[in-house]
C-alpha cells in the first residue's frame, strides 16, 4: 500500500475557490470522461442536489463532478457555475442541442464563521473549475469547503475549534482509491490509533469537553444544535463499478466517520459521501468498501492536523 496524490486518480481533476473574508469556499472534482456515481447520505440535515438520479434504477449512468460548498443551501449555486464551466467544455449527457452536465452537490453550513452574506455562489463554482486546470498538488486545511469549518459545536461556537479539508489516497498494485473529506462536525474527532481527542468541543482553558460523554449526561434535556454543522466528502477510484455498487461503496466509506467522529450521523449533521468510479481497474467491491472507510478516516485526521486558527477559531496546533 503506497500512499499517493489524490489527482493521481485517473481522471480526476480538482479546483477550489474560497473567500478568507467569508470563511467559506466550494470545492469541485470534475471527471470529465463521465464516473459511475454513488451517494449515501446519513445526517439528519442535509443538503443536497442531483442525489436521486444516483438510485441504480434511474436513467443517468455516469456523473462529471461533485460540488463541495459551504454557505448552507445557499451554497448549492455554486454547482451552477460548474454546470457552465462543463458546459463551455462541451462536457455532459448529450441531449442533442447541447451537453447537459450531471453535476452532484452537498453543501455544510459554515454561515457563523466570518462574513455570513459571503457565500458560494455560481461565479466561485466556476472560478472552482478554472483553478482545477492548475494541477494543484496540496489541499488540505483552510481551502475550498473546508474554509470555514469548525468542529465540537455541542456548547456553540465559542467551545469550538477550525476544522478544515483533508484527502488521502492510496495505490495497491494498479488500483487507486482516495477521500476528500471537509470536516465540520458537531460531534469531537478522535485519532482511531490512540482513541484520544484530538480536536473538539474545549473549555475556557483548552482542554476537551468530551461531546459524547456530555451529551449522555444531560440525556433529558432536547436541544436545538443546529448551529453549523455536516461533514461531506467524495471517494474516487479508478475501479471499476456499477452504480449498485459506487452506492454500497459510498454506504461503507461512512465507517470511517464512525471511527474518527464520536457523534457521527446525528440529527444535526447532514453526514454525505459521494463515490466517483472512473472505470479503469477491476476489484472486489468489498475490497473497495473497506479501502474507502480507510481513506475516509486518514483524510479526517489529514483535515484536522493541517486546519489553520480563523476568525477566533483555533486549531490542533494551538492545544499542543
């Protein structure tokens, strides 16, 4: 197992566009051949588009990106500057007049951190998809949907910490599979090798609340916690799947939130995960399902270790 570049994939291109004003930003991974495509979404608030045509029994086999954005609902503009992006490339389901391109999103709210009316809109999606053509190796932390997430939310956000964007991708033999993960969770994120916090909700003098453990002990009370939550991300491989399968794929790659992410899936986080297939590489779906889980996990521990401190947010780096 030999750990690469996430745009090693082939295939895959990605572009991100943020504002540092706004603390917010969208990130696309464009296939342009076209990637059999599948989605599971777990969280109770989510935000999405194009996610029904990936049901195995609709017509459209194949997908061209995956838009992640902050901004909330209003973030999901962003895909319309993709959409013209794909379409000015002659990119998309060819419906005879023009190319119609499938463009799936998943937005997470980040609208308490910095700017709230700067947001994702179509002019960013497309300057997204300009900003892919640049081959940018590194992206990780404070970039594209990652910009303005913050973690640990269970006491508001002056108990929280910056989350960020983290991707991880691995080669075995000829196959390669790889996540995109923005981390911006209600819950704390732990490191699976140690079982300990890493990064979460923290008291006035730094040290962690513990979000389960507090969560349990006021078991009677029912709050409303949507204050900014929803981790989303995209799993990429070049193997070889069919819709069916991209969806079980994408169904098992949400373990590595469960591992990395205590509480996971709550009402208040509207927990998505896309899988792109590009085609090239025959493997075992359960192979694939369990690599996925794997990437997952690195990829929110990635995010976490390189999110810089934002607008009064701090990061991993300021608890050491």
């Amino acid at each position: 197992m030999e750990e690469i570049n996430f745009m090693e994939i082939d295939g895959i291109k990605v572009g991100h566009a943020q504002s540092i004003e706004g603390a917010t930003g969208c990130t696309v991974v464009i296939c342009k051949e076209g990637a059999t495509a599948g989605v599971d979404v777990r969280g109770g608030a989510p935000g999405t588009r194009e996610t029904d045509l990936l049901n195995p029994i609709n017509l459209v086999q194949k997908i061209h990106a995956v838009t992640l954005s902050g901004g909330s609902a209003f973030g999901l503009d962003a895909s319309s500057g993709v959409m013209e992006y794909l379409e000015e490339h002659n990119i998309g389901f060819d419906v005879s007049v023009t190319k119609v391109p499938i463009v799936c999103s998943a937005v997470l709210f980040d609208l308490l951190i910095g700017d709230y009316k700067i947001r994702p809109d179509k002019d960013m999606g497309y300057k997204a998809c300009i900003n892919s053509e640049n081959n940018i190796k590194d992206f990780q932390g404070n970039v594209g949907a990652g910009m303005g997430a913050t973690i640990g939310k269970i006491l508001g956000p002056n108990h929280s910490m910056k989350g960020g964007l983290g991707s991880y991708c691995i080669k075995i033999g000829d196959l390669k599979i790889g996540a995109l993960i923005s981390v911006n969770c209600l819950g704390d994120v732990i490191d699976p090798t140690t079982g300990k916090i890493i990064a979460g909700a923290i008291n006035k003098n730094k040290t962690f609340i513990n979000t389960e453990q507090f969560m349990i002990s006021k078991y009677k009370e029912k709050k409303n916690l949507f204050s900014g939550n929803t981790t989303i991300g995209v799993v990429t491989t070049n193997a070889i799947a069919t819709k069916s399968e991209a969806t079980k794929i994408a169904s098992m790659a949400h373990n590595g939130y469960g591992r990395t992410i205590r509480p996971a899936h709550s009402m208040f986080d509207g927990d998505t995960i896309f899988t792109m297939c590009t085609g090239k590489i025959e493997a075992d779906v359960n192979v694939l399902g369990s690599l996925a889980a794997y990437v997952v996990e690195k990829a929110i521990i990635k995010a976490i270790k390189n999110a810089s401190s934002l607008h009064g947010y701090i990061c991993m780096e300021d608890i050491k």
